[in-house]
C-alpha cells in the first residue's frame, strides 16, 4: 500500500512550492441549512440540482458540510468524536483510507458525522508527499491503485459514516516537484485523467457515494474539467486565498460545485517574512478571525460551494500544531471556538481561553545573547476572570528542522513578564508563550528571536590566522568545511571533520600567546567529551581544559592558557556525524 496516511500539515507548516495562484482561492459558499445527522447503513448521498444551484443531500435531505481535517489516531475517534459533535461539526476528513479506517467510521456515525474518505496519490503537493510517479508510462503503479482503491470503497460503502471518496490530495501541483516544461504539462494531463478512471471505479463498485479529487489551488481545475467529467465535484484547499475561489469559478466556466478540504488562517507559505527572515506568524486572535473569515466566504458561494473541512482537528504541540491546530496539546484555542461558533456549536457556558495581547522581548530580537536572561511581555487577560499560568517555549525549526517546543526555564515576574533563559544554539529561533486558565483552554503568542554568540570582552587572537584539523569535509551543506573557516569572523561559515574518533582543530597564532576565555559555536554536528590544549611547537600538548558533558550550542568559558598553537581536540561526538564547528574564538 502507497501511504494511505501521509503525515498531517500540523506536524510541521512547510512551505509550499510556489504555485501559480490565480484571483486568490476560495471564496465558498455552502448552503445555510441545517446540519443533517448521519443516517444508518445504505446511506444515498448525492449532489443534486443544476448549473449555479446545486446542493448535497443525504437521503434525499440538504447537507452542508461543516467540517474539519482529521487529525487523532483512528483508535481514539471514540475520545474526540463528541467534541466534534458539540461544536457542531458533521463531517471530517481523512487523507487515507485502508483496513484501519473502520473504527473512525463507526464512531463518526454514532455521533452523527460523516467522513469525506481520502486516498492518497503520490506525489502530494505539501508535507507527506511521496516519490515522483510517471503517470504517463507507470502503469503497474496505477493498477495497483486502481485495484485497492475501489478495494476499500467496497469495503465501507454500506457503512453510514461515510459521505464522499476523495482520490488524491494536491498532486496537479505536485508533479511541478518531478517535471517541467511540456513534460509536466503531460503529466497532469494523465494524472487527471486517471483520477477519471479511479472515480468511473469507484462508481461502478459504489453509486450512492459522490467523488472528488483535492488539489491545492484553482489552477489544477481545468485540468479536472478537460480530463475527470465522471467527478461528481472538485475540490480545493485554500487558506488566505479562500475568499478569491468564487471569482476564480466564475473565471473558469466550471459546470460542478465544489468543496473545501482545507482552510483557515494564513499558513507559512502565504505570510510575509519578519525582521529575523522567517515567516510571520499570525496572532491567536488574526488565526480565529481567519476561521470566520473562511467560512463566511464559503457560504457567501450560495448553491456551488457545498461547505468546507477547516483545517485542523489535531492534538500535537508543536510548531506546525501551534500553527493551526485547534487542539494543540489537547487544549482549547481561540480557533477551536471560531469554528464551533461558524458552524453554530451550542457555546452558553463555555468558558473561553485567555486572550494574549501580543509578545514583545526586552532587548535586540535580532541579536538575543546565547544562553543568556531574556524578559519576554505577553500581557493576557482572561474574559471568565480565571486565574493564568504562563509558561514559554522555543522551537529550532529555521536552524535544524526540529518541531519540538522545548520548554525554557522560565520566571514569572507578573503581569505577563517572564524572564527566560535563552537558547545556546545560534540562529532564529521561534519563542511562544502559552497562556492557560485551569479550563483546559490555552493562549498563544509566537514571535522570532534571533540568538547569536554572547559578546565577549577582549581580542579574539585566532581570528584568521592559519588553521589545520585531522580532517575536512570537501563536500556537502556548506562546503568545502576547510579549518580556516572556524576562524574567519563569519557566523554562516564552518570547519567539519569526518565522522569518526578522535579529530582536532588547531590555530597556529603566530607566537606563544597568552588567553583567558574561549567560544567555540557548534553547528549541529558537536563535540560531548573535547579538551582544550596548548603547544609551544605543535608536537607537545598541555590541557588547560576538559569538558566531557558537551550539548552542542555555543561553549563559553573562561580559561587561563598560553602557546603558540591552541587545539580543541575532539574525543566524543555528540551525534553520528563528525564536529564542526562556525567559530573558534580564543580570546586575550
């Protein structure tokens, strides 16, 4: 099986490859009827009505979706499925379906939702996309996916959980990742016109059950309308573009309805950079009035946008959960109760998350001291009057691709002030503060900082002079990683050794030299265990210092020394690869 379940947006807001956008994307407009609860098995579903005045229908009843992505393992739908229902949500959608699917259905038709059930095609056209497929020669690839597909329709189609088939997510624009030129203009050509053989499949195993094919822009419309007549609609995912899609239906002279799949507030791809050169991010509060925004755009598209799964219904905390899910960590945001709000979720006695009026930091964000104290401000308040715990986080996704929030040591020094200790590894970081009120709601606030070595007082002696190591890395990310490169003054530059034990790195300062301090700033790759030794000759060497708890980061340390010659030589590596490093100061 081809990657039924590609991994969700949520775990990491990647941006998209440039895509030829056209009048923005989206501006859908579902009906504004009821939500229908999800019948028994044998369900007919069905997109009913003519040019401009289409609906879906249930058993005959208007159905307006009224959805969200989903994201929780399938063995817990049983857990969040009343929340969903609560918030007056009826539909979720998944990006693949196989022999796992099961309980997610049962339990989205035991509270009344539907699933519009996905399956994935590579190669995708965001996170989660797989290898490159030649869908003008692949036949065997195709096959195989013409045989399982309608494999699982069969399986499911009885089951009263489901509400469409939706083969493939983003691919159109995808395949600009694999080809060029006319090659690629071929591709997209046989990539719909299979997504038509898939769905003439699926029909003939399942007629009660509409299909449609996702992609990531209205640009990948024509294609479907030249190439896929047996979709019963399309389907687009739209974040800040969402409220162009109209004008782009109109544009096209498209004869089916469509659906959003994803949307919500600006995603990374989509915002401008800040001061640190990295995507900025909106606040809580721009995020929940993107949600508004979204959904009064789709059902502003009266009679051919049949509704929308906004994106996310997901749990992890991280960079890409803090982002857009409406659950990170489990706990509420200000989104989560947008959309229970658009899709009229019963909210008398909700008690609501605080609401951070920003994040600011004491000091230079563009020059924030490794290691060092850091104030940051975000002032919140609560509307229920519930007492607030703060805590703060950094993320090094722009430095290593590492998702994680990692909490910082943290002093609360009140009214929304904290005093933080700072990340050690250079480079921009992103910092959030969360804000909690005891309700299981919580506040978010992000911002940017870039961390750079602490200054240091003194002359940095080895700053260009002659450089040797055990050994260099020719080629590579940033290379060739020579030994001069850890003494040339420049943050971007580094020496890098091979991968093995012991390696060294020694600076020739010209004469025998006396020093008090050295900084050494590591790139990923770092020493656990080194020492610090001088020579007078470079034959005979003297340890003036030993560190065998090394965590990468920038090293900082006083240190009484002199020789001509200063080496760190490396016994342990803090990873599998070699050391490197950008800096070797040896100041006087």
């Amino acid at each position: 099986m081809h990657s039924p379940t590609p991994p969700s947006r949520s775990g990491g807001a990647v941006r998209r490859v440039a895509a030829p956008v056209t009048a923005g994307l989206l501006a859908l407009g579902a009906l504004a009827l009821p939500a229908q609860s999800a019948g028994a098995a044998g369900d007919v579903v069905k997109v009913t009505g003519s040019q401009g005045n289409w609906q879906l229908t249930v058993n005959g009843s208007p159905y307006q979706v009224k959805g969200l992505t989903w994201g929780p393992a399938v063995g817990d739908a049983e857990k969040y499925m009343p929340d969903l229902q609560s918030m007056g949500v009826n539909t979720v959608r998944t990006w693949g379906t196989d022999a796992t699917s099961k309980p997610l259905f049962d339990s989205a038709a035991a509270h009344g939702i539907k699933v519009i059930a996905g399956f994935w095609l590579q190669p995708g056209g965001g996170p989660g996309s797989g290898g490159c497929v030649d869908y003008v020669n692949d036949a065997a690839y195709k096959n195989e996916m013409l045989e399982e597909f309608p494999k699982w329709v069969d399986t499911y189609k009885d089951n009263p959980g489901v509400l469409m088939w939706n083969v493939g997510n983003e691919s159109v624009l995808g395949l600009q990742n694999c080809y060029s030129g006319d090659q690629l203009e071929q591709e997209r050509d046989a990539y719909t016109t299979f997504v038509n053989d898939v769905a003439k499949k699926i029909h003939s195993v399942d007629p009660n059950h509409p299909v449609t094919s996702t992609d990531a822009w209205t640009g990948a419309w024509p294609y479907f309308k030249k190439n896929a007549p047996d979709l019963d609609l399309y389907a687009v995912n739209a974040y800040n573009a969402v409220c162009g899609i109209r004008a782009d239906w109109e544009a096209g002279g498209y004869t089916k309805p469509y659906i959003v799949t994803e949307t919500g507030p600006a995603g990374e791809w989509e915002v401008e950079n800040d001061a640190n050169g990295v995507p900025d991010e909106p606040s809580d509060t721009a995020k929940a009035d993107g949600y508004t925004k979204a959904w009064d755009c789709i059902t502003g598209h009266q009679g051919v946008a049949l509704g929308a799964t906004m994106f996310h219904y997901g749990i992890e905390d991280d960079f890409g959960g803090i982002w857009f899910n409406l659950l990170p960590g489990g706990q509420k945001r200000l989104s989560y109760y947008a959309v229970k709000k658009a899709y009229g979720g019963d909210s008398s006695g909700d008690n609501t998350p605080p609401v951070i009026s920003g994040l600011t930091l004491d000091g230079d964000a563009s020059a924030v001291p490794a290691g060092g104290d850091l104030t940051l401000n975000a002032p919140a308040t609560d509307p229920d009057g519930d007492a607030i715990t703060y805590e703060a986080f950094a993320s090094s996704n722009y430095i290593d691709q590492d998702k994680a929030l990692h909490p910082l040591t943290t002093t609360d020094l009140g009214g929304g002030r904290l005093r933080v200790t700072a990340p050690d590894k250079p480079g921009v970081w992103k910092l959030y503060v969360k804000a909690t009120d005891g309700h299981g709601n919580v506040g978010v606030e992000t911002r940017s900082a870039r961390v750079v070595p602490p200054p240091v007082d003194g002359t940095n002696v080895a700053l260009g002079r002659a450089a040797t190591a055990s050994s260099e890395q020719p080629t590579g990310q940033e290379c060739p990683c020579t030994a001069g490169n850890a003494v040339d003054g420049k943050a971007d530059t580094r020496w890098a050794s091979d991968w093995s034990d012991p390696q060294w790195l020694q600076v020739d300062l010209g004469s025998s030299t006396s020093f008090r301090h050295v900084q050494l700033v590591w790139e990923t790759s770092y020493a656990k265990a080194y020492t610090i030794q001088t020579s007078e000759d470079g034959q005979s060497w003297t340890t003036v210092k030993e560190v065998t708890d090394g965590n990468g980061g920038v090293d900082d340390f006083d240190v009484s020394g002199k020789g001509r010659y200063v080496r760190m030589n490396g016994t342990g590596r803090g990873t599998a690869w070699g050391y490197s490093l950008f800096e070797f100061g040896i100041y006087s």
